[in-house]
C-alpha cells in the first residue's frame, strides 16, 4: 500500500495563510494521483491559533477589545476540547491592526491582549495558551498586565512565582491563571525594543526610550525578567507575563508540532511537504520549517520546502536536510510544485 504524503506548511506572511499553503500543495499532490494529508503548522505567530482549530477542534468566541492604539477591534479566542483556551495577541495587538502611518511604538499597548486573556479566564479555560508573534507593541506587556489586574485577575502567588525578592500578595478576591506563552523568537526582555522597534516605527531615539522604559517595568516586576531566554516575545509581553503571573514560556515550533501529533503522523507518511515564505538564516534558528525538517531527518522520512524565496545556501539546506527546495509565488504555482514533487 502506497502511503500518503503529509503537508506540513507554515504561512506565506502577508500573502497566503498555511491553510491555503496546504490545500494548494495537496491538490497539486492529488492532481498527480497521490493521496496527501493536509497539516497546516505554525510556530506562534500569526495563524497559530487558526492551526490549532483545525488539528485539535475547537470554538471561537468574539468580542470588542481594544487595539494597539485603544480603538475598538473584533477579536477572539478559541476554546479546545481539553477545556484549555488559545489567545494569539496578533488578533488584538498585531502590527498588521495598524496602517504604515499611523504606527507608534511608544504607544502602542498589549490592553487588548490582556483583554482576550481575561476573557478567556472568565470562561473557566485552563491552561490559557498566548501565542505572542506578530506584535505592534513594545510595552512590556503593560497593557495586558493592567487589563488583567482590572478583570481581577491578579499577580501569581509567591509560591508559583520564585523571586529573588518579595512577591506582593496577589488582591483580595483576585484569580490566579494558568499561563503557557508560546514564543516564536527567544531574545531576551532589555534585547526586544533594539531587535523588533524599528519594524513598528521606532527611530534609534525612541529605541533608547523603549530600552529605559523596559528597564523600569523589569526593576518593578516582582521578578526581573532581563536575560531571560523568550522575555523579549511581543516587546516584552512574553516577559511580563512571565515576571507577574507565573506563565510558562515554551519555544513555538516544538509546542505546536506536539500539539498536533506530527510526529506519528511524520511516521506514518511516504514523506512530508512543507513551506514558508521566505526560506532563510531564520528558517535555522527554530522557527517552523526548520523544526519539522529537522524531526523529519530524525524520522528517516524525505521533507521537501515549497517556498515563496529560497535564500539559503546549499550547506544551510543540508543544515537541516532538504530533500528539494522549489520556489513558487503564486497559489497556480504552488499547487504545480506539489504535483512535480511525485516526478522527483
């Protein structure tokens, strides 16, 4: 019996989603007569929850949060069938909320985020997951922080947070939450405005202002977020989520190709088609395609990239052994790729 062929891509950013990445491949595999297995995949970013739906089930609840800049967005949060509850901040604090113009990195807030989270606590969900890619913020999670303490949703106890000082006792009445932050990158929190501020606006002026700015919520968390490996998520969401509620911090690649069971299925396919948009020293870092590349190796299984630009070298792909690498700009093409990989 012939086995099928898993496709396993991540989205095309700011072109295609990794749902359509996946059915453009599969009917191009099916096009060439082979049964194929469509497993969208994602490492935290924008689209995480949307594969988290797909693989795992699932409902989404909407409602009115504020956006980066305070103006009202529709945005929501997915409850699984596990009774835990998937928050991806980009729906309510995503640079794509805010025009080219209009973007401010001073400004710019993680209250909307906070606000999903507490809606999402409020449902009794348990662990809330926060998938933090995709940020127009440089708060700290500030925002959040202050959205969460106003739904009653306090600090965590001094027993679930270990501090090297004391843990202010959380409000009378306050609810704890269970916190998993599922991060894309893992630079620290003081590394997060010099890194990602320019892309949401800021000039090297307003970067320093950001970088005290940090400096100043991290002296006051009740503990220091600095150095922190996956702090620097969101313009430090990922870290003062951390500092003040406890949250457990998990890399994004790994997490989501648990979550979804890859790899059985990895195991039980002839091989596995995968893809992003742009193929480069990132894809090597642990991002997305890397890590399903890498399991793949590890599983004795061929994995092959259709990408929108391949910019790595020919050692960068052995790095990880691609079997090929095929560009492809367009859904037409993409769909052509995935039926001229049964030629190879």
């Amino acid at each position: 019996m012939t086995l099928p062929v898993l496709v396993a891509p991540d989205s095309f950013k700011g072109t295609f989603s990794a749902r359509e990445v996946a059915r453009a491949i599969a009917a191009g595999l099916r096009d060439a007569g082979r049964e194929a297995r469509e497993l969208p995949v994602a490492d935290g970013g924008e689209g995480t929850m949307d594969v988290l739906i797909a693989a795992l089930g699932g409902e989404v609840r909407t409602l009115t949060v504020s956006d980066p800049l305070g103006r009202p967005v529709e945005a929501g949060f997915a409850l699984l069938p596990n009774g835990s509850a998937v928050v991806e901040m980009a729906q309510a604090s995503g640079l794509s909320l805010v025009a080219e113009p209009d973007r401010d990195a001073w400004a710019a807030s993680t209250r909307g985020t906070g606000e999903l989270i507490a809606a999402a606590g409020s449902a009794g969900a348990s662990p809330i997951v926060v998938t933090v890619g995709g940020s127009a913020t440089t708060d700290g999670g500030a925002g959040a922080l202050e959205a969460l303490k106003e739904a009653g949703f306090g600090a965590a106890s001094p027993d679930s947070v270990p501090s090297p000082s004391p843990v202010a006792p959380s409000p009378a009445g306050a609810s704890p939450l269970d916190l998993h932050v599922v991060c894309d990158v893992r630079v620290p929190f003081e590394d997060a405005p010099r890194i990602f501020g320019p892309q949401k606006g800021a000039d090297p002026a307003m970067v320093e202002r950001l970088e005290r700015r940090l400096d100043a919520l991290a002296a006051g968390f009740p503990r220091d977020p600095r150095g922190e490996p996956m702090t620097g998520c969101a313009g430090g969401l990922s870290g003062g989520l951390w500092a003040v509620h406890g949250a457990k911090l998990v890399p994004g690649a790994p997490y989501v190709l648990d979550a979804i069971g890859f790899d059985a299925l990895m195991r039980g396919s002839a091989f596995v088609v995968t893809g992003e948009g742009s193929l480069d020293e990132q894809t090597l870092q642990g991002k997305i395609v890397g890590e399903v590349a890498t399991r793949c190796r590890q599983g004795g299984v061929p994995c092959h990239a259709i990408v929108g630009r391949d910019q790595l070298d020919r050692f960068g792909e052995r790095i990880i052994d691609l079997a090929s690498v095929t560009e492809a700009t367009t859904l037409d093409e993409i769909r052509h790729a995935g039926a001229a990989l049964i030629e190879q």
